[in-house]
C-alpha cells in the first residue's frame, strides 16, 4: 500500500531510524497489508479495532511467539499514529488493542571471574610460540583481544563497536565517540586495560588515517557483525567452554558490574545509551538476583520459598 511506503520513508529521512529498524517495520506492515487484502479492505481507512484484533489473533493461532506479536502490533500502532497526523485516518484503531505479555528474561551475565579468565593476557594468547610468530595469528589475537576489552570496558552495542573509526578514538584521554540508536552520539569512557589492548592492535595496522574503521577483516574491510559473533564463539568455546558467549552479554555484564558497584542507574543509562531509563532498570532486576543469591548462601535462615 503506498501509505505504508510514505510512512517507511517518513522513518528513514525525518525520524532517521536504523536501516535494520526500518527494514523490520516493513517487513511487519508488509504481512499486516497482506491480511487486510485478504479480508477484501481496500485502504487503511477502513481498518477498525475489530481487524486488528482479528491480525492479532491469527498471529497467535500461527504460533508466532508473543514478543513478535508485541513488535507487529508496535509496528501497526506507530503506522496509524502517523497516519492519524497526516489527516489519512480518522483515528488509530490499534490504540486500545494489547499483546500477548512477554515473559521477561534477565539477560545472562559473566561473573568478575569469567571476565577476569576471559581477558587475561594467558588465556588470550593460547598459542605456541612458533604459532604466535606467524603474522596472520597476531593480527587475530591482537584485533580479538582490542574488541573483547572495549566491549567489556565501554558497554557497547555491536553495532556501535564496528562502526567506530580511528578517528572515534581518544585513547590519550581514554574516550571514544560512538554512534548509537536513532543515529545518537555519545561519548564513552575506555579503560586502561582496553586503552593497551588498542594501542597494539593499532599499531599493527598499516593504514590508520580517521576515517578507517577500527577493526577489520583479514582483507582489510570493515569488520562484519556476524563474523565478531562466530569470534566470540569460538573465543567462548576456548576460554570459558561456552557457546554462549555473544557481543550483548559484555554489554550485559559491563551494565551489570557497574551498577554493583557504583549504584547509580542514571550514569548506567548514559553509558549504555538507552533512551529510558526504564530500560536500564532489567540491571536492578539483575542486581537484586545477586543480592538474593549472596543471602540464601550466607544466612542461617535463608531458606526461602523459591
């Protein structure tokens, strides 16, 4: 439908949105449409409360899970809101409708040991030292390395991480620029240890003008996501016997040890980059986790009902 074509480019020019975020939309209105042809509604106009419920409950009985369902109904609700503005529709019939509840899952999180064993200079090397001499390994081990201390140090989102060019980096005063969500800007500390950790990745490159990207491939491109994710599985399989080692769970554990320590869930927010604080908020969440653990081991009468 063309009104759904006009409020995918009103997503992309005016409120900027990722490419991805844009793509999912569309990929949603585009089955919604489909199910609006079926049922012989010609323009969006007509859609009323009854439809919508109707596209809902044909997502259920198809068993898509109730966080899809959540997101199509997002997408559907933002759609008429847009159109309502642009005098298209009279009103948004999916307002009052709700999703199936999605069941809130804490994210996983590596303890300050796993990190420690994950980070250390030992468990990165991993190789002979005939091994360590060839020059196709230490580009690896070096590039590896420098990703796995940023992401722990500075909470980036993977996105975030390829992205960064050298021109991004201050490592003389530990920050680095990096472009998040909705094209945000932010600045971010990095630690000590992740400042080391670039500096000799760098200092391995051949080109480092600003405007190259931080980390690249063996062929000197960009780094692409997936290939950071198969490194840290494999890195995960090595190092803590672990498939499940992905980008978001440093992001996860550097949110998670920073509100332990620090308490202040306002400096996490900034950090991580989340537009709500109630998004930050799953570390309480987490935090009281930890609590609840650390008093069923120490108390004498901890034996709470589970």
């Amino acid at each position: 439908m063309q009104s759904i074509k006009g409020f995918l480019e009103h997503l992309s020019t005016q409120r900027r949105l990722a490419a991805n975020t844009v793509t999912a939309y569309g990929r949603d209105l585009t089955k919604f449409a489909a199910f609006i042809e079926r049922q012989e509604i010609e323009t969006l106009g007509r859609v009323s409360v009854h439809e919508i419920r109707a596209y809902i409950a044909e997502l259920h009985r198809r068993g898509t899970s109730p966080r899809s369902i959540q997101r199509a109904l997002s997408a559907i609700r933002t759609l008429f809101d847009y159109l309502e503005r642009e005098n298209q529709v009279r009103h948004n019939p999916a307002r009052g409708v709700r999703a199936p509840r999605v069941r809130k899952h804490l994210p996983k999180v590596l303890d300050a040991d796993q990190v420690s064993h994950l980070l250390s200079p030992s468990a990165a090397s991993g190789q002979s030292p005939q091994s360590a001499r060839s020059e196709q390994k230490e580009f690896i081990q070096l590039r590896d390395r420098a990703m796995l201390e940023l992401f722990y140090s500075s909470g980036l989102r993977l996105s975030e991480l390829v992205g960064i060019n050298v021109g991004d980096l201050d490592l003389e005063d530990g920050m680095v620029r990096v472009i998040g969500k909705g094209e945000k800007e932010r600045r971010v500390p990095v630690g000590g240890e992740a400042c080391k950790a670039l500096v000799e990745w760098l200092r391995l490159r051949d080109e480092t003008s600003r405007d190259a990207p931080v980390f690249i491939s063996n062929r000197g491109k960009r780094i692409h996501p997936r290939s950071v994710q198969a490194r840290f599985r494999k890195i995960g399989l090595e190092r803590l016997s672990t498939s499940e080692l992905h980008p978001h769970v440093l992001r996860h554990s550097f949110a998670t040890h920073m509100l332990e320590s620090s308490g202040d869930l306002r400096a996490v927010q900034e950090l991580l980059g989340h537009a709500d604080i109630s998004t930050t908020q799953i570390y309480t969440h987490l935090d009281f986790q930890h609590l609840a653990q650390a008093y069923d081991k120490a108390h004498p009468r901890a034996r709470r009902k589970s």
